[in-house]
C-alpha cells in the first residue's frame, strides 16, 4: 500500500488530517502520523471493516473512523 492521506475521527478527534502509511492490521495498533507533526498509535486492533474510501477501526479501547483522502486532496479542514 502506498501511503495515504486520511481524515480521523475517534476519541477526542474529529476529522484530523494525516498520513496512514500501513492499512490497519488486526493483532497490531494502528500507526498514523498527523498533520501537526505528532505520531498517533492506538491499541490493537480488534476488527477493520472497508466501505469504498471508508475505513471503520476498532481497537481494544475505542473505534476510529478513517476517510480516506481523495488523490491531490490539499485541502486543509482545520
């Protein structure tokens, strides 16, 4: 998978802007780095459900959903 821009929202995040480098995997956390230079990791994932640009994240302590970005999507949505 080559990296991919992605909106996240989840706990205490509401459609923030970063870069999914990995797919999530079930057994492993989920890695993406954010737009403000942090790095987000979450606890393993439990299950990851694909609807079209759509990804549904559950981990062992919340749910992410993560909207992928369309391609030479720019845009800030700060």
């Amino acid at each position: 998978m080559e990296p991919q821009r992605a909106y996240v929202t989840g706990p205490n995040m509401n459609h923030v802007r970063g870069l999914m480098v990995f797919e999530p995997h079930v057994g492993d956390p989920m890695q993406l780095f954010l737009d403000d230079g942090k790095m987000m990791r979450t606890s393993v994932v439990r299950n990851v459900s694909r609807h079209g640009s759509e990804i549904v994240v559950d981990t062992q302590n919340s749910r992410y959903r993560l909207e992928l970005a369309a391609a030479g999507d720019n845009s800030r949505h700060d």
